[in-house]
C-alpha cells in the first residue's frame, strides 16, 4: 500500500532524514518513533504529498507521488487518505456530521447514511447537529478519526493523534483509531512520541537522521 524507498529531506545545508525506506501493508498498524526534531511530522507530511523531499520515492497503492504535480496529489489525497492532526482541525462553524461528511462532499458524494454509521463507530451517534466547541477533546478528536475514514482511504496517517489528551481519553481514542483503520482494511502510519500508543501497532519503526529501524 505504501512504500518509500531511499527517502531524503534537507533545509538548505542541513539535513533532517536520509535513506528512509519502509513498507506498510494494507490494513497494516506501523508506529513511527524518535526523538524531538528527528522529522517525524516532516516524513509524515512527505508520505501525504504535503511536503517536498530531496531523494528518493513514495509509492501509494503504486503512485510514485514525485511524478504528480500539486493539483494531482491533492486529488490523490482527497481520494486514497485520510490525516489525523494533533490538533483536530475540524471546522468549527460546521456541525459534528458536516465535518465528518466533508470528505464526502469534496468527493461529490455526499452520503448521510454514512456519515451516521461513522459517527456511531466512533461513539459519537446523537451528537451530529453539535458545533465543535459544545465537545471535549476525547469528543473532537474522534470527529477528526470519522472525517478521516468516511470516504474509505487506503492510507491513514495520524500525527500526534493522542498529544493533547489525557490518557484515558488518549487509551480509547486509539482503541478506536485502530479499530476502525482495520475494520475499513486501512493502511494506518502513527507518528507519537508515546510508548503505550507504539504499543497497539503491529510493527514500530524507530526514525534517525541516517535512516529507519525496526
């Protein structure tokens, strides 16, 4: 599902990242570990389309993403991802379900029904007419898992999902993080600096200025 090969990163003379290759399979758990200022929102951003590299390839579902340009990526990332922030994101004029349907709507297809089953898979059913800020934390940081999974992508990347969470909320927000990016057969890539959210994955992959290492 994905694959980056080789990867590099640099600002100017100084570089982040270098030889940084990984797979992560379809319906795969990879957690993505380091230090401080190592990169790992940087390489996040660059398996998504969002930031540029200096070397190497990433391959989604067989896309080299070098090979598109802006308009297409951003398309490749309506259609195939889906991105957790750390700090939610959602909207806050529109409503509990219009944020989690806003993938849809992009798409040109709307779908309530859907809206509804996500909403109920993330413990959120009978608060879809709720403006952001009548939520928690826990509450808005499973708007922003539903509004990710909504249009069935195949790559899920969420970074720092559980940060500004205490960590009970943190615990069942990543329970269900994991349970729906395998219920869908989601690709899911985590960059946390937390070792009980590392612990859920199915692989930990530790990042380093010369590489990546299981």
């Amino acid at each position: 599902m994905l694959e980056v090969q080789q990867l590099a990163k640099r600002y100017g003379e100084v570089t982040v990242f270098r030889d940084v290759s990984l797979q992560v399979a379809a319906g795969e758990f990879v957690a993505i570990v380091g230090e401080s200022g190592v990169g790992k929102s940087t390489l996040l951003n660059c398996m998504a389309g969002l930031d540029h590299w200096d070397e190497g390839r990433i391959l989604v579902d067989g896309t080299d993403l070098s090979t598109l340009d802006d308009e297409a990526r951003a398309l490749l990332r309506r259609r195939e991802l889906g991105f957790v922030f750390q700090a939610f994101h959602v909207l806050p004029h529109l409503d509990v379900a219009q944020n989690v349907g806003l993938p849809l709507l992009l798409l040109q297809r709307p779908d309530a029904a859907r809206v509804q089953a996500m909403l109920e898979a993330v413990g959120l059913s009978g608060l879809g007419a709720r403006l952001p800020q009548e939520l928690s934390g826990g509450q808005l940081q499973r708007v922003a898992i539903a509004r990710a999974l909504v249009h069935r992508p195949r790559l899920l990347l969420a970074d720092e999902p559980t940060g500004n969470l205490d960590p009970a909320t943190a615990a069942r927000v990543l329970e269900v993080l994991r349970s729906q990016a395998r219920a869908s057969g989601a690709a899911l890539v985590l960059v946390t600096h937390s070792a009980s959210a590392a612990g859920l994955a199915d692989r930990v992959l530790r990042l380093q200025a010369d590489g990546i290492r299981g």
